[in-house]
C-alpha cells in the first residue's frame, strides 16, 4: 500500500504497529527520514536501540490518569480550592537519550 505514496518521508505513529510500519518502507525500499513513535514499550525501545525510530514521545499514563480525576473531583468541587493539580510530563526519548537497559 505505501508503495501508492512514494512521496511519504516522514512517519507520525501514534499507536502500536512501529515495526510493521518499518518494514513496510524497507519493503517499499522507500526511505523515512523521520519516524516519531508514541509510547516508550518495548518495541519502541528496541526500534530506537537499532535506528528505526527517530524518537518517541513518553508521558506517564498513571500520572495522567490520576491528573485527569484530580481534575474532575476538583471541578465537582470535592477538592479543596487551594488543591494543586499536578501537570502532565512529556518526555522525548531518542537514541542519544535512551535509558539504560534493566
């Protein structure tokens, strides 16, 4: 399918999939120039590791969970006023800031 855009350089991902979408240009033989991934898994990391990703965007989903409950127990003003929600944090992780491996 990507073989019908060849014009296609650059990659926003927001889902799963990231490996499959870089075989699909070494299968095309088309380069990408930038490949940002969304999530720090696995795959991710391993694609970062070898390369392929460019860099991926990180942010806590607990963290964002509990901001995103914070905020409506506040609005229900089941909060104190003076209670503070914490923002979100996002991360760029790319292969010159990758975590050491565990």
């Amino acid at each position: 399918m990507i073989e019908r855009y060849p014009d296609i350089c650059a990659v926003y991902s927001s889902g799963g999939g990231n490996r499959a979408i870089a075989n699909a240009f070494d299968a095309a033989g088309l380069p990408c120039s930038v490949f940002v991934g969304h999530d720090l898994d696995e795959d991710n990391l391993d694609l970062l590791r070898r390369g392929r990703l460019s860099l991926v965007i990180h942010h806590e989903l607990r963290r964002d969970a509990r901001s995103a409950c914070q905020l409506i127990l506040k609005h229900q003003r089941l909060l104190p006023p003076s209670f503070e929600v914490a923002s979100s944090t996002i991360g760029i992780i790319t292969p010159f800031n990758l975590p050491e491996p565990v």
